[in-house]
C-alpha cells in the first residue's frame, strides 16, 4: 500500500517555500502572483511570514548552539577590528583550546559574519564570538 507523503519545508508552509524558491530564481512577486492566480499583495504577505519564521529559526538556533560553547566573548562597540583577533586568541589560550582558524581566516570572518558592525574599522554594534571545546569559532553581530 502506497502512503501519500507531503514534501517537508521545516518550518514554511509549500506555498511560502514556493514563493522564496521563486524569488530566489529572480521573480518578481507580480509575476509570481500571476503564477499562483492570486495578487501581488498575497505574496507579500507569504513572503514576508516565512522570512519572519527563518529569522526566528537562526534565533533559535544560535541561542541552542550558545547552550554548547566554553565561552562566548562579547566586543563592545568602538573596538578596532584589527584588535578583535587578539581578543579571541588570548581568550582561546586561557581556555585550553586551540583553534580552527589564523589570522587570515579571522580577519576575513569578522568582516564577511559582522560587516554590518562595522565603520571604519571600528565596531558600532556589539559582536558576539562564541567557542567551542573543538576549536570551532562563530561571530555574529547583534541587531
């Protein structure tokens, strides 16, 4: 006997999963609606829902991975960029670990996870930097 199984989206509905893979594809939420025979205004709100709910997920799972890391470090605003390694270094060795990462592959984080932290190579937003007992490092700016 054959189960009639519906494909899985996580958390979003088959239509928000739908119109995000559409959007991605580059259409517009007109032609999109024109698709979908419904309006322009109804993908928006199905757009914006299931946005609400991924940033909700990210939330979710960064506060879930905090609850496994030895120590998040948190840089306040108006630190020099070039000084943030040091930080997570020296907070590193204290700790016993080594980690997954040098200089390069720092620095280029710090920019690529936390650009919006940044002016002029300063920070003018908190950074948080979590690490973890292998060695594994995560950097993310609060909003």
């Amino acid at each position: 006997m054959e189960r009639d199984e519906k494909k899985k989206y996580g958390l979003l509905t088959e239509k928000q999963y739908e119109v995000l893979r559409l959007r991605a594809l580059g259409y517009r939420q007109k032609e999109i609606a024109e698709m979908m025979s419904t309006t322009r205004e109804n993908i928006s709100v199905i757009e914006k829902s299931a946005l609400r709910k991924i940033k909700l997920a990210e939330e979710t799972i960064r506060l879930y991975r905090e609850l496994y890391c030895l120590d998040k470090i948190r840089v306040e605003p108006n630190t020099y960029t070039l000084d943030i390694p040091k930080i997570i270094f020296s907070r590193a060795d204290e700790l016993g670990i080594k980690l997954k990462a040098n200089l390069s592959y720092l620095l280029g984080a710090i920019h690529y996870r936390a650009g919006g932290c940044i002016k002029r190579r300063h920070l003018i937003k908190p950074l948080n930097i979590l690490i973890f007992k292998d060695g594994d490092i995560e950097i993310y700016c609060d909003n």
